[in-house]
C-alpha cells in the first residue's frame, strides 16, 4: 500500500524519509516541487499528485509536508488519514511536531513509522501502543540510562493492548491521583451575509478527553440531552449498542489525551450566533477609501466573548490601511495584504470599533467587492449547542476518581460577507 | 577488543570529552568525534562509527547505531557500514537489535551476499518463546528483498501461519504480499498459506488477511464464500485500517454474489427527492417490509453486509465512513443509501485534504442521487478563504444539485461569488451559471441577462468567460437574442481575451442571418488588425469570412478575397491550410470545377449540435467511489474493475457453513472458526448473526433464560421473527436480557465475565456497584494473561468451554450440577 514517506519542510529540504519496501530516491519529490510551484498559496497543493509511476498523497501540517508515495491503487483517505494519525503521534510522543522536533529525534520518529506500517499497511497505530513498543523520550530515563548504562527505550515484550479486546489502552496503569477530565469544545461554522443575516450556521463539537486513571476503569458518560447529537463519531472504545439504545458513552478509555467523541449539528437546527459585526468599507480612488467596524455581542448567554480577532484579506490593489482602533492592536501585512486586528475580550460596557483609510495604488482599478471579514473568537463555559453532560460514572475500579467537565465554544469558519 | 574495552572503561574518567561519544574518542583521539561522521575523508569515513560497533559495550554500539539511523532517516547513504553493521544482529541489547533489524531492511536489498549471513539468526528468532521476536524476526526476515532466501521465507511464513499467537500470524499475514513480490511463481502455494489465514477467527488477523488476499489473489473470490458471514459479522470489532480493505473487498464480492437491489428501477432514474434523512430508520425498515415490486427479495446475507456496516458510519477514520459510502453506493438498494450523506457532509469538517477526496466522492454521488445530498445544499456554499481546489469542487456540487425549486438560492448564491476576487473561481463561477441555465430550462433568460451584464465587468478574465458561455448558451436556444449578437459584436473592440474574441466572431458568422448590417462591418474592422490576432482568432475571422461570402457575397466579396490573401501567408501553416481550403469551396477559380461550391451553404451553415454543458464528474462513475482511480480520474496500477451485477444469483449456498451444534460432539475447526470471533467479540453484538446462525444462537440463549421473566421470552419470541430489520428491537432485547442474567444468576458471574465486561454496565443504577466490580477481576485478567502465557496456554486466552475439563472452575461446577448447560460461554480457568 504505502510505498515511501518523506518529509519536505518549507524552503524545499527532504529531511526525513522512510521506505517500506524497496527504496524509491527522493528525487520523486521534484514532481511534488513543480506542482508546489504552481500553487499561489501552500493551501492549494492538490492533496493527490499524478506522476508517470507513482502517486504522490500529501498533507501539509505545521508548515510541513508530508508526501506518502503510493504506487497502486488503495483507498486515497486510508492514506491520507495514516498521514494525519502519524503526525498526531508525533505530537503526542515529542509535544509538538516541527522541524525542529523531529530532527531532535531522528531515531525515535524512524522508529515510530517502522513500526506504524509493515509492508506499507497499518500494524500499530494506537499511541498507547506505540508507547508500550517504544518509550517517548524522556527526560528522567535518559537520566537513568545514563547512570545505570542499560537502555530502555525499547520494550522486550509485545504490548498487552495489542492482543487483548482494548488494544487503545495500556494495562498495567497506575496513577497517584486518579483524575478524568472531559472539554466539550464546539466550533460554529457560519457565512454571514452583507446584511447580517445568517446564510449557513453550524456547528462541531468535539469532546476531548484526558484519562488519567489506573487499572481498567469502565466509564460512562450521559447527556442531559443527549438528542442533540445526531451525528456522531465515536472513538473505538465507545461501545455502539449502548449509545444506540440508551444513549450513553459507555468505554473502557485509553491512557493519556484523546479525543472521544465529535458530532456535527447541521444548520436544520438554528444556531445561536454569539457576535455580530456592522461594517462599512468603501473603497475610493487614492488614499480615501473608508474603512469602519464595529463588533458587539448578540445571544452571548450572558458570558464574555473573548480572544476576538479579527481577519481582513485586501484585495492587491490596496496599498495600506492606516486605522485606529478603540481597543486592542490591528497589524497589516502589506505582502499577503491581510489586516489583523487583535480585539481581546468585548466588555459589556463599550463595544470595539475599528476606523480609518485605505490607501489604494494609484491607477489601479477600484476593487468591485469589499474583502471579506474573518472572526475568531471564544467563550468558555458555554457550548453554544447546549449540550451539558449529566454525569460521569466509573465502574470496575473502586477508588474515586476527580472528575472534571469543562465547555468551550469557539468560531470555527466564521466569515462574515461584506 | 578486550583492550578496546579497557580504554572506553578509563575514559570515562576523562571529562573532557563529550559523554556521548567516548567510544569514538579513545579510537581516534584526534579526529573529533562529533564532526567526523560527516566531515572527514572518504577513505575512512564513518571510521568513528565502525569503531564503535566493534566495541563490546552496548552503550556505543547503540550511540553508533543511533548516529546510523539518523543517517538513513535523513536520506544518505550508509551503505558501506553494512559488514560493521550486521554483525550486531547477534546483539542481546533489545535496542541495538532492533536498530540493526532497521537497517538491515533498509540495505539488505543492496548488499544481498552480506545480508545472507544475518539470516541464521532470524531463523532462531523465529523459534523464540517471545512472541514479538518471533514477529518482528518474521518481519525483518520477508523485508530482506533476496532471492535466493525465498523458499526459507516461504517455510518461515508457512510456520507462522500456525503460531500460537495472532500477532505472529498478522505479521504473516504481510509477509505474505511481501514474498509474492519477491517470487510470483509461488503464487499456487502462498494462496494455500492464505486460505489458512482467511479461516482465522481472530479480528487481529482479518485485515491483514484480506489485504494479502487483495494484493495476491484476489480473483480467487471462492475462497471468501465461507469466511464471508463471519467477516462480516467480525467486521465491527476489526481495528479500522483492516476494515476499510474488508469493506472494500466485501463490496467486490456482493457485485458478484448477489444480484442487482435496485434492477426494477432501473429505467427510471429520476431524480426524485428522496426522503427526509431523519426518517431513514422507518425507511428502512419500510423497505424490508413492503414486498418489493416484481419479487426482488434481497439475500439474506447482502442484507446482512449492509446492516453490519451502517454502525461503521459513525468511525472516527474518514476511509472507513467512505468505504461504507460507497459500499452502500454501490450495492445498496435505492432507498437505503440516503443515510450516508449525513456521514459524508461531517467529513467535510475534517482536513482540507479529506475535504477533497470527499467532495471528488460526492460530486459524483450527486449526479445520479440529487435527493441524497439537496438537504445539505448549504455546507457547499464557498467560504472565501477555502483553498483552490475545494472551491471548485463546491461549485461543482452545488451545479449538480440545482433543481427547479432550488435554483433561485443557488443563483443568489452564485453571484456573490462572482465578485471574488480569485478570478479563477469567478471565472468557474460563470460556467457554473451556464451549466445551471442550460440544465434548467425556466432560468435560461434570467441568466443570460445576468451573464450580459457581467461582460461589462472591468476585470477581462469574467468578460471573457462569460462570452464563451454565452456563446453556448445562445448555441442551445432556437431563436432571437439579436440584442445579446449586437451587443457582443459591439465589444469585439474592446475584448482582448483570444478565446472570447474567436467565440464572438463565431457566433456572428453562425447567426449573421439575424444581423445582416453588423456582420460584414465587423470583418471588415477583423480584417484591418488580422496580422496582429491570435491563431484560434484567425481561424474564426476565416470562418466568419467564409460564411459571409455565402450569405452575402455581393457586400463582402473584396472584403474576403483580402483576408484570404492575408492568410494565405501567414505564419502557421494551419491557418495557411483553411485559408486554402475555404478559398476552394466558397470561390473556385476557373479551371476548377467548383464541385463543392453549390453546397457550400448545406456545408457550413448547417445547424449544429448544441454543446452539451455538464459535469466534468460525469465519466468518473466508470471507477468504483472511493479509489485512487476515482479521484485522480484514471485507471490506476493494480485497479480492479467493479464488477456488473450477474443477471442470475449465483448459489448462495456456497456461504453455508456446516453448523455442528455446540453441544453435541467436541467443537469442530469449523464451528469453531465461526463462533469463537463472536464471542471473542468485545463490542460486536451478538444479535447480529444472520438469521440462520442466529436460531442456533437463540437456542443458546434460551436455556440462560431459565429464570428470566415471561416478558423477555416474548422478547425473544419477536427477535425470532424480526429477522433482520428488528435491529433496533432486538439490540434492546438483548440488553435488558443480559440486564436480568446479571441480576438472576449470581453464582455463574465469573463465566459471564465475557459478555459482562460487555455489556455489564447495562445494570441498572443501584445494582451496578457490586456487579461491576465482579467483573471487574475477570477484565482486568483478560488483556493481562496472552503477555505472560507463551507455552501452550497462550493459545488464545479465552479457552472453549468444552476445552476446560478442570472440574474445578465455577463454569465445570455449574455445568456438572446443571445450572447451566449451554457451551457458549467461556470460562477463565485456563486450564
């Protein structure tokens, strides 16, 4: 299935490659290059390269590619979903997954994907696995690998998990403090037109989770109102049949951080949208076009926006803005021609507005549409669906866990029309 | 050696050296260690390193083999390493092992002779009581690409297939692809070895199984008949890489097993709405129960394929929600495939490289199934800030979608895209527009106003697009619009677009009939800047030259002698070539006969075909949904052709497996290789056997029902007959049934372990406490014992029943004292 995998940074420098079958040289990534460079912005990069031999399926992450090479046919999404769950276990094993970090450790990320893929097909994929095979780089076992001059970074058995019915957990766990965390998280996605109304609003939830308990704990999760989610995607661990009949998570949850659930509430539903934005952008010859924002809260639950940001990409023609804000900081990159403003939190008090000129390049055109605006957002303690869990029980263990729900909404696709 | 030994013991005194290198630096004081990996000359590159391999202490030649790893990580060459390198593969440090089996599949292949002396030792691994020695000497042993090992391979994978533990036979498993590649010509007998592999009960082997079976054989179909219920019924509990290539395969099979779901309705491919999605659990029920019209009665085991993927929709892995989309694309029945595009459209949350496969997937859906996705209209509008290519496929989908009813949103929606300024989409914008206008009859002179107005746009990329799609448009349409001809022959002085200007030109020359004055006016002004036009621009004024000298020789005959002339020396030879070729047709000279001349008119002011505007996706359904093939629109290497429905169900007795009742004898292989999986099954359901194997299972059932209330067995009763589309009810059965077996029988806890630790949690509030730590114990020993057990214990750690004959174990006492006397559970003696 997947032949090869390389990892290109930005300026162009293969860095990193593994093969697992025969050797194919990293001169196969020139054709992703050509492709690369007719690309305006690294988000068009097709995600599927045709070359006269191979095919080339990439993902760009962190400022990363990540180019698998495929030369017969196989499932697009299986590949393009082994690049993603790998650059997660990357993350996972080394916090975070840059250039820097992987190269820190070449062994251990080699390691890694040879054990990931045999023959180019998954064979352990699960981090709790991984883990057990190969121990993520620590700094105290360096210390005591040091000293005590035996190595540990690899294990000598096969993990438990891997034969066993929960292959996504580690046995063996053990904890001083016993705790589970659960973030109900929920992006809206939304277009908001010229005058305001909403053309599509909807929202994804996700529920994170950090599981730190000992032994094999049996947990389930229930919802107040758990008819909310229609549209669910469940980590392995959930047992189906129960959520079906009773609607409840009922799992046996891995170790460490993971992400139990994500539901999708389409725009059937009608979506709360928490801000709203009165704009006025005219655009004039010369350095007279006008630019005027103001942001306010609309249905906010009685909760504080906060880390308001908002995003204007100009057309070319503009030359600069010069604006002054009522509160926060705006920047403008005269390259990309984006205008940031830095808005912070929005008091209920006075609402930020933002207002000054832009400068057009003399001569050119006047542009026929304003720019669209991006909004980022978030309001903790609020999920804007209004899903709330009711309670969280732990069977099988029998010490008492601390337990810990928090809800966060954010704005995921927020555009607003102008 | 020894002494090498000695000299790395005092060196450590010696602080000035970097710890991590000390083995380097007391072999070659005076280079430093650090650099002279890379720096140093060639002739004694990587002497450092082979220095340190040599050495008899673990720490460097661990720190050497990491330095090596590094390298091959990065892409250079350490091939001359190798001798130095592979002598360690004797070495008894885990991790220097496991680096030098990393790098021998790295070189092996380079440096073959070499390779063949490390060979002994995975022959001795693979005798190692340690399972995943075993498993990864097998691994290293099928990566080493040489010939000449391949018959021990072959022994090797053969042996493997018959280890105790299922992690050794996985990796068989894929060193069976591995060693068809090195020696087709052992095809006959690594299918033999597969047949085993498919016969395995364990879900740990199925992926691997079938993706052996996919890259070896997979025409040899007969070989999945008897394994394919009990895929499928597996299907759940397979981890999610092996089920996108079992959903994938299982789809083959049902194109040829069974027989075409929706044959009745297959001359009437409206496109009707389909249904509200929200419903789609009546409708499906619906579907089963109404008989289908002209008796189509689908399989029992087709059924059973589609209701054991459904609750895979909800997967966290995109490729397994579009392995059931397209199963269910392929061979569901038409009603029933409404229920993906809710799983479908979540996709489009995901990365943007999901994004793109999806809607690829979807807007090939959505030519043939409108209905399906007409709900969801609105997560394809276009966010600005999207990249490229999604963009395009959205307006691709949201083209596709448009209805009568619908199209006034789309329009609307349309036209704010216009303004973009991406140009390119603008530009995509406007043909969507056209293909909206030409599909949908009643809108057709709303947007050709529209696009009229567009071309007095300022940017030249969206005039020009919209001539050519005016163009078309006009192409379609019978009659008048003499305004729009006017009003486009009027900006042939401004459009500098080649492309819009040739359509111009060429749409003047097909309908100068409706505006007579213009059209010699706007040769003659062509014909002034001739030599400074494009070439498909030439050809148009040659053609519009053309047609004019028919229809109005009188006004235009100078005018076009000229232009021929101009052209008869022109650069290109092709423009040189029609020059001629019009020349002779329209105005033969003298000595020629003129032959074509009198149907000059028929030949070239004949009505022509209007273009067809439609979807760029509509080819794409000749590859199944879901491929590489599809996406990229292409036949890929190694692509297997879906298979058309047969007209005749072939045998579905093939699929029967001989069911021994448990009771009787001693389990049989077979039997055994179909219940095992399901009980090993931790979150598979158990109802959801197909109907024959499941009155074996309800008989099984039934004896543990002894105390249970009168409720359930009426319960049962209708599990009985729902067959198959009681799914829902008989889930619930099935709860509240184990619900009481928790409560009632007490004493037989331990056995119940299996389907406790399932489903324990299912107890109700207050009796949940002391339950579940009973089955607390037995849970924790499940995962714990296969790690330990390596003798012949380990087998697999949840024995049969008939198996234990301790007499001992609360499952013997019970089955003695007739408590219980079913064999279906399993008891954790281990013994």
């Amino acid at each position: 299935m997947i032949h090869s995998f390389f990892i290109i940074n930005n300026t162009g420098d293969v860095f990193m490659e593994k093969h697992w079958k025969s050797v194919i040289n990293k001169s196969i990534c020139d054709y992703f290059f050509e492709e690369q460079s007719k690309c305006a912005s690294v988000d068009d990069v097709p995600p599927i390269i045709v070359t006269p031999h191979h095919y080339l399926i990439n993902i760009y992450k962190n400022q990363l590619y990540f180019v698998a090479v495929v030369t017969t046919e196989v499932p697009p999404l299986f590949v393009t979903e082994f690049l993603h769950r790998a650059v997660e276990i990357f993350t996972d094993y080394f916090q975070e997954c840059t250039e820097t970090s992987l190269k820190d450790n070449y062994v251990i990320v080699y390691e890694l994907l040879d054990e990931m893929l045999d023959n180019g097909f998954p064979l352990a994929m699960e981090a709790n696995i991984l883990k057990e095979l190969i121990k993520p780089p620590n700094f105290l076992r360096t210390i005591t690998d040091t000293v005590t001059g035996k190595s540990t970074g690899v294990s000598g058995t096969l993990p438990t998990g891997q034969l066993s019915n929960v292959p996504w957990r580690r046995t063996g766990v053990k904890y001083t403090n016993n705790e589970a965390y659960f973030d109900v998280i929920e992006e809206i996605d939304a277009i908001i037109d010229k005058s305001g109304s909403t053309v599509i609003a909807e929202i994804t939830g996700y529920v994170d989770c950090l599981v730190k308990l000992s032994g094999m704990p049996d947990l389930t999760l229930s919802f107040i109102n758990p008819r909310l989610l229609d549209d669910v995607s469940f980590h392995p661990c959930i047992r189906f049949k129960r959520w079906e009949s009773e609607r409840v998570l009922s799992f046996v949850p891995p170790d460490g951080n993971f992400r139990l659930i994500s539901y999708h509430i389409a725009s059937n539903n009608t979506v709360a949208i928490p801000i709203q934005l009165r704009h006025n952008i005219l655009y004039r010859e010369g350095s007279a076009g006008k630019f005027d924002v103001q942001i306010s809260p609309k249905q906010t639950m009685g909760k504080t926006v906060e880390n308001v940001v908002l995003e204007c990409t100009f057309p070319k023609s503009v030359l600069n803005v010069t604006l002054t804000p009522t509160q926060g900081k705006y920047s403008f990159d005269p390259v990309g021609k984006v205008m940031t403003w830095d808005v912070g939190r929005i008091e209920p008090s006075k609402y930020p507005g933002i207002k000054g000129n832009i400068s057009l390049q003399t001569g050119a055109p006047i542009p026929e549409a304003n720019p669209p605006l991006t909004l980022h957002f978030s309001i903790s303690q609020l999920a804007l669906s209004g899903l709330k869990v009711n309670r969280l029980d732990m069977y099988g263990e029998k010490y008492k866990p601390f337990k810990g729900v928090k809800y966060l909404t954010k704005a995921g696709k927020f555009q607003v029309r102008t | 050696m020894s002494g090498n030994g000695l000299h790395v013991g005092t060196g450590g005194y010696a602080n000035e050296r970097p710890p991590s290198s000390t083995g380097s630096a007391e072999m070659d004081p005076a280079t430093d260690p650090a650099s002279s990996g890379f720096f140093s000359n060639d002739y004694k590159r990587h002497d450092d390193l082979k220095s340190m391999l040599d050495s008899n202490k673990d720490t460097s030649k661990l720190e050497a083999m990491k330095r090596i790893i590094g390298m091959v990580a990065k892409g250079k060459d350490a091939s001359d390493l190798f001798p130095a390198v592979v002598k360690n593969v004797v070495s008894k440090n885990l991790e220097v092992k496991k680096l030098v089996y990393v790098y021998l599949t790295r070189y092996a292949e380079e440096q073959q002779d070499l390779a063949l002396l490390s060979i002994s030792t995975f022959q001795r691994a693979l005798k190692d009581p340690n399972q995943l020695i075993r498993a990864s000497a097998l691994r290293v042993l099928s990566s080493i690409r040489v010939q000449m090992i391949a018959p021990i391979m072959m022994l090797a994978i053969k042996e493997s297939v018959m280890d105790m533990s299922p992690f050794v036979r996985k990796t068989a498993a894929h060193a069976i692809p591995k060693m068809y590649s090195l020696d087709p010509e052992q095809k006959e007998q690594l299918i033999e070895v597969i047949e085993k592999l498919l016969a395995d009960k364990t879900t740990l082997v199925a992926g691997s199984a079938i993706q052996a079976f996919e890259e070896v054989c997979p025409e040899r179909i007969d070989l999945i008949h008897k394994n394919y219920r009990k895929l499928c019924n597996l299907l759940v509990d397979v981890e999610e890489w092996g089920q996108v290539v079992i959903i994938n395969m299982l789809t083959r099979y049902a194109r040829t097993q069974f027989t075409n779901p929706n044959k009745d309705e297959m001359q009437d491919e409206a496109d009707r709405p389909f249904y509200d999605t929200d419903k789609e659990e009546e409708e499906e029920g619906a579907a089963e129960e109404k008989p289908q019209p002209k008796t189509y009665i689908m399989d029992p085991d087709h059924r059973l394929l589609l209701r054991q993927t459904k609750p895979l929709l909800n997967s966290r892995n995109a490729a397994v929600v579009m392995a059931v989309a397209q199963l269910y694309h392929h061979c569901a029945p038409k009603s029933e495939v409404g229920i993906v595009s809710r799983s479908l459209i979540r996709l489009l949350r995901s990365h943007k490289e999901v994004q793109y496969v999806v809607l690829c997937n979807i807007a090939t859906m959505s030519i043939k199934r409108k209905g399906m996705f007409e709900p969801y209209l609105k997560s394809f509008y276009v966010r600005m800030n999207d990249p490229a290519p999604i963009k395009l496929l959205k307006l691709e989908i949201l083209t596709n979608l448009a209805t009568e009813t619908n199209i006034s949103t789309i329009l609307r929606e349309l036209q704010t895209y216009v303004t973009s300024s991406d140009k390119e989409f603008a530009a995509a914008t406007i043909q969507a527009i056209g293909r909206c206008a030409s599909s949908i009859a009643e809108i057709t002179d709303t947007c050709l106003n529209g696009l009229v107005r567009l071309m007095s746009n300022r940017d030249e990329s969206v005039v020009a697009e919209s001539v050519v799609v005016i163009k078309k448009l006009l192409q379609t349409q019978s009659s008048g619009h003499k305004d729009i001809i006017i009003h486009m022959a009027r900006m042939v002085d401004t459009i500098t677009v080649p492309m819009a200007r040739a359509s111009i030109l060429w749409l003047i020359g097909e309908y100068s009939d409706r505006v007579p004055k213009i059209a010699p006016d706007v040769l003659r002004k062509m014909a002034k800047g001739f030599i400074s036009e494009e070439d498909i621009v030439k050809l148009q004024i040659l053609n519009l030259a053309a047609k004019l000298f028919i229809t109005n020789s009188k006004q235009t005959k100078l005018l076009v002698q000229y232009v021929f002339n101009l052209a008869k020396y022109d650069q290109n030879y092709d423009i040189r070539d029609r020059a001629r070729f019009l020349r002779q047709v329209v105005m033969p000279g003298e000595n020629s006969r003129g032959l074509f001349t009198k149907h000059a008119k028929k030949i070239f002011l004949a009505t022509k075909p209007a273009p067809v505007l439609e979807s760029k996706f509509k080819d794409r359904d000749q590859f199944q949904l879901g491929t590489l093939s599809h996406v990229i629109n292409k036949r890929s290497t190694g692509y297997q052709e879906l298979p058309d429905w047969p007209e005749v169900e072939p045998d579905p007795s093939v699929r029967n497996v001989e069911v021994v009742m448990p009771w009787t004898e001693k389990t049989t292989t077979k039997e055994r290789k179909d219940k095992k999986p399901k009980k090993e099954a931790f979150y598979s359901d158990e109802e959801s056997s197909s109907a024959d194997e499941d009155s074996e299972e309800e008989s099984s059932d039934d004896e543990s029902e002894e105390d249970s209330s009168e409720e359930e067995s009426n319960q049962e009763e209708s599990d009985d007959e729902s067959g198959s589309d009681g799914d829902e009810k008989s889930e619930k059965s099935e709860e509240s049934k184990e619900d009481s077996e928790d409560e009632s029988e007490e004493e037989n806890s331990d056995e119940e372990s299996e389907e406790g630790s399932e489903e324990s949690d299912s107890a109700s509030e207050e009796e949940v406490k002391p339950k579940a730590r009973v089955t607390n114990k037995t849970d924790k020993k499940t995962p714990g014992a296969p790690a330990q057990s390596t003798g012949p214990a380990s087998r697999d750690f949840l024995l049969d029943l008939d198996d234990c004959k301790c007499n001992e174990c609360l499952v013997c006492i019970a089955l003695k004292s007739s408590v219980i006397d079913k064999v279906t559970l399993y008891c954790h003696c281990n013994k």
